[in-house]
C-alpha cells in the first residue's frame, strides 16, 4: 500500500475531528497488518470503489464511541443504540468523504459506500490479500484507529 493512500486520510481525519468535536487530535505511530481487522468494540467500516478500491475502518471502544456520539448528538448517550450508531457512521462518512476529495485531487478518483457499523471484538475482514495500514489518532474522548486497506484498481 501507498503512503499516498493514507495520508489524505490523516488529514482528513484532523480537519474533521477538530472541526466536528472542538478538540486536538494526535497521531499515533503508524502500524502494518497483513490483513484487514480490528480489535475495536465499535467499527464504521466503509467501502472505496474507483481508481483505488479497498475498505476503510474507524475503531474504538465503546466509550470513546458513547462520547463521540454524546457530543456529535448534542445530548448524552446512555446505550449505544441506533441513533449513537448513526453518529459514528457519519464521522466515518466525512473523514471518508474528504479523504476521497483529496484522493481525487492526487489523480485517485473514487467513490464511497454508505458506512456499516459493526461492534463486537475480533471482527475480521476479509479482503483480496491487500495489507492494511493502521493510524491511531488520540482525542480527550479515546483513540480511534484508522485501518486503510486499498489498492490500485487493476
């Protein structure tokens, strides 16, 4: 995998956090897995189709996904339910989406696929053999992990 893959989703995961949550990101120390997976409570997974193809996943526990939500909802979130699993969807969806902007802008056109959230631990994701580079990003709420998983379309 390209570095070039991963970078514009740093960003965008900067722009977005500080933007949306009102707070200072910090980048952990970036990490290889031979395969797509997460070890997190809370998983928005999204898809990317085009030039580059591959999966996206946002992970954290569940307190730093209760906390996310409370903020983004406005009001505190006491179980993790729908409404709370829609916000963090939707923090997957715009780090995504201005990723893919900045992708398209490298000369990487491509699209994404409405977020699925996935909770449980050990989640495993099958892909076609494409490495994943894993970014932790620390906020005051937690860490979220960012797995990218693309390559270049054949």
């Amino acid at each position: 995998m390209k570095a070039e893959y991963i970078n514009p989703f740093v960003s965008a995961a900067f722009h977005v956090l500080k933007a949306l949550l009102e707070i200072e990101p910090s980048k952990g120390t970036l990490n290889i897995r031979r395969e797509l997976c997460t070890s997190q409570q809370c998983n928005a997974i999204i898809g990317v189709t085009g030039k580059i193809e591959g999966q996206v996943i946002y992970g954290m526990n569940l307190v730093t996904a209760d906390r996310i939500a409370s903020h983004m909802l406005g009001q505190p979130v006491k179980t993790f339910d729908h409404l709370a699993a829609s916000a963090i969807g939707e923090l997957g969806n715009m780090i995504t989406g201005n990723a893919g902007a900045m992708l398209a802008e490298a000369g990487y056109r491509c699209d994404i696929t409405p977020p699925s959230i996935v909770r449980g631990t050990n989640v495993k994701i099958s892909t076609v053999c494409i490495p994943a580079l894993v970014v932790p990003i620390e906020i005051p709420y937690g860490t979220i992990e960012i797995a990218v998983s693309l390559q270049e379309r054949s």
